[in-house]
C-alpha cells in the first residue's frame, strides 16, 4: 500500500453531509480556474486533527478541480523527510504540516515561504476569509518568526505558517468518580498536590495521565507545569535557569504525578497518554485541548459522557501551553499558489466548523462562539477562558530548541522520571550541555 494517498472527490464529502459545502460563484470560481488539473501534495503527521482534515479534502478538489495528495507518516519521521525534501532544488511537497517547535529551524535554513505576499495576491487571496478571526495567540505562537525572541509578536515579525491543529492545555477529569468521592476538581496546584495521593488512593485507578518517554513527550509535561509554577527554561539574557528551584519543583511534581498515576507514565507519548484517560486508567487529564474530539467518540472512550472540563490550575499565575501543529507552503514548492488555496481553505470559517465536527480542533474565534458548536461542544466555553492565559513564550521557539528538547532536557527529566537521578541531580548535569548548545547558537559568548 502506497503511503501517499491521492484524495478522491466524491459526491457525499463530509463536508456535503455536514451541509456547509456551498457552491463557489463569481470571483471565487476565477480564483481556482487557473489552478485547475494541479495536484497540491501535502505531508501531514498520524494525529486526530489531521485524520479529521483528511475527510473534508474531497470537496476541496469538487469545488476547485485542484487534486491533493497526502503523505501521512509518524511525527518523528515526517521531520526527517520534511528536511529531505525541502531542502532539494524541487521538493514533493507543496504544503507541510510541522510542529510548532520546528518553525525557527525552518526558516533559519530557508526552507518555507513568508505568507504575507500570499496575502496580498488579489487573484488568490479570499475577501471573505477574516484574518483577525483566527486566535491570535494561536497565530503569534505558530506562525510568527522574527519578533522579540526570534519568535514572539511585535518588531520584526512575520508570518510563515498558519494554525492548523493548534492545541493550549485544559484540565479534563471523570466527573462521576469526582462526585462519588465527593472531591472538587482542583484549582490551584496546592490543590493538585494533595488531591493525587487521595485519587490513587479511593478512585481505584490512576490519578492523573501524562506523558512521560524519554525526550519531547516528557518536557512537554514537565513545561505544562514550570510555567504555571513561575518558571522558564532561560532568563531574559539566554543564560539557562531551568534548574532552578522552580525547575526543579516543577520535576518533582511530575514526578508524584507519575508515581500516582496509571502504571507506565515513563514510557508515554501523546497517544498512550490519551489512551489511558480514554479507557478509564486515570480520572484526571492535563494536556491538550486535543481530547475534545476523542472523549464522546466510542470507537475510542469508554467514559463519553462522563468528563468535564476547567482551566489548568494555577500556581503563582495562570499559564497554559501553546503550541500544536501548522502550515506552511515550502520554498521548493512546485504548486506554491494552488497550495496557498488549499491553506487558505482548510483555515478559513466554514471548514473551521467543519473540522471540529469530524474529530479535529478550532482555531478560529468565531467557531468557539457559534452559539450551535457551543451547544454541541460546551467545552469550548472553558477553552476561551484558558486561551487568555496561553503563553507564546511557554517554550523558547528558537532554531536550536530541538536539540535542547530531546538532547538534553529530555535526557534529564527522564532520568528523574525513571529514578536514575534526583530531579535537582537531573537537571544541574544538563546546564553545562545547554550552554554549549547556546554558545554555539550565539545566544552567548563563547
């Protein structure tokens, strides 16, 4: 079986059957004409989002005649053969999906289009497709490079990707096995602390899932909690702090958090992490907003209809992740404009809507406010509480970011994890590693 797969259209899309594909007249049908016959390959990762987005492309090549095609493969493995292709004179992809981790990296290398000129192309650009709608925290962290950092908004900024499977974390727990333990959902991080020992303890399951492998998964669970907890990875001069007193708090609650947690946390990724909430392993959550799509699905849970939602408790300040997945057009695109369409089309409000109804997430405002999608999803009420509280700066975004990640900082929360070292032990060995890292980068002197 071929793993880039060409996408059919049919006459029954889901987006047909959720009665939202609607015809394309006038200026709409004189944008697409050109592009007609062009076939857009896409690489997407093996995650909900994109297995949602895949069921709504057929009605994009019905309405437009522009064919796509996707190469869907692991996370890990998409990077390696992104970087493959576009760094060929001409590459096979016309749009990529990447992590927001990777979007310093790939414009540091050249590797990906500023979008802005997209934009400004009155033959392609959408007059109805509303930029300030997209959240805008989903946009500064995904899609803005150049800014204050390298990464943030402000002087200097600009656009090359899109949000598209944005994700902010949100507190999820079992309802029913909160009431009939007569416990509150926590609040604060006080509150977490000592209602785990006590879920472990009566609930008969594990307290709370997380990630927890070796590498990315598990600083991405250690970063849920030192940015709430007052933390950083570096100071305001790019010198390393994360082993600080607050870093190491912050190990260390992840830690009990795995120790009273479902058996096995030190070896999960996203998807073993989910799973075990899924299946009634664990009666609390605390990731991404990515859950929503999965919870009342029941060829996935066990427990539809028993989760409720509230923000991520806070520490000495409100703070939640901010990250998720994007798309950008590569520079070596060989169908860069028809590419720009299919972006623009997948983002805009219709298919926004559309999306979350097949399994996938939101990023648009107008979506989280649709007084029929809150009706069908009134967790949404809470994610646009937590979305005020997500920080772009949760993690520095900057080109060296994933050798920091999984070189270093993931070697060392995992070895407080596992118990090979002390959370402080842990973390002190990995400062000498992380300057080098900065030093060569020329965040500091050598």
């Amino acid at each position: 079986m071929k793993r880039r797969t060409l996408i059919q259209s049919t006459g029954a899309s889901a987006l047909s059957l959720l009665g939202v594909g609607l015809p394309l007249v006038g200026r709409a049908q004189d944008r697409f004409a050109k592009y007609k016959g062009q076939t857009v390959v896409m690489s997407i990762p093996a995650h909900p989002h994109y297995d949602a987005m895949v069921k709504l492309l057929p009605e994009f090549t019905k309405q437009t005649g522009i064919k796509v095609e996707v190469d869907k493969l692991a996370m890990a493995r998409m990077k390696d053969k992104q970087l493959l292709e576009m760094a060929k004179p001409s590459g096979d992809y016309d749009l990529a999906c990447y992590v927001v981790m990777w979007k310093g990296e790939y414009v540091k290398k050249n590797l990906i289009r500023e979008l802005d000129p997209f934009f400004k192309n009155a033959a392609l650009v959408d007059p109805d497709y509303d930029f300030k709608d997209l959240v805008p925290r989903y946009v500064e962290n995904i899609g803005l490079v150049g800014g204050p950092k390298g990464y943030l908004a402000g002087p200097g900024a600009k656009l090359y990707g899109l949000p598209y499977g944005a994700e902010t974390s949100i507190l999820a727990y079992r309802r029913d096995v909160f009431a009939k333990l007569n416990l509150k959902a926590p609040e604060t991080y006080t509150d977490l602390e000592k209602l785990l020992p006590i879920l472990k303890e009566k609930s008969g399951m594990g307290a709370l899932t997380s990630r927890g492998q070796a590498g990315h998964q598990c600083v991405h669970a250690w970063l849920l909690h030192l940015n709430p907890l007052g933390g950083k990875v570096f100071d305001d001069k790019w010198q390393p702090r994360f082993n600080d007193a607050v870093g190491v708090k912050a190990l260390q609650m992840l830690k009990l958090i795995s120790d009273t947690g479902p058996v096995g946390i030190p070896g999960y990724g996203q998807g073993e992490m989910i799973t075990s909430f899924l299946q009634g392993q664990a009666a609390m959550y605390l990731d991404s907003s990515l859950i929503f799509g999965q919870v009342n699905d029941p060829a996935k849970s066990k427990i539809g209809g028993q989760v409720s939602y509230v923000v991520h408790p806070k520490g000495v300040r409100h703070s939640s992740q901010s990250g998720g997945l994007g798309l950008a057009i590569p520079k070596n695109a060989k169908n860069a404009d028809a590419a720009f369409l299919l972006l623009q089309w997948l983002t805009s409000k219709a298919q926004d809507k559309a999306v979350a109804k097949v399994g996938g997430v939101p990023t648009r405002n107008s979506t989280l406010s649709d007084l029929d999608m809150v009706k069908q999803y009134p967790e949404y009420i809470t994610l646009r509480q937590q979305l005020e509280y997500s920080d772009p700066d949760w993690r520095p975004i900057i080109a060296e970011w994933d050798e920091i990640n999984i070189q270093a900082l993931g070697v060392a929360v995992s070895e407080a994890l596992t118990g090979k070292k002390t959370p402080q032990d842990a973390l002190n060995g990995m400062v000498p590693k992380v300057t080098e890292i900065m030093k060569r980068g020329g965040y500091l002197k050598a």
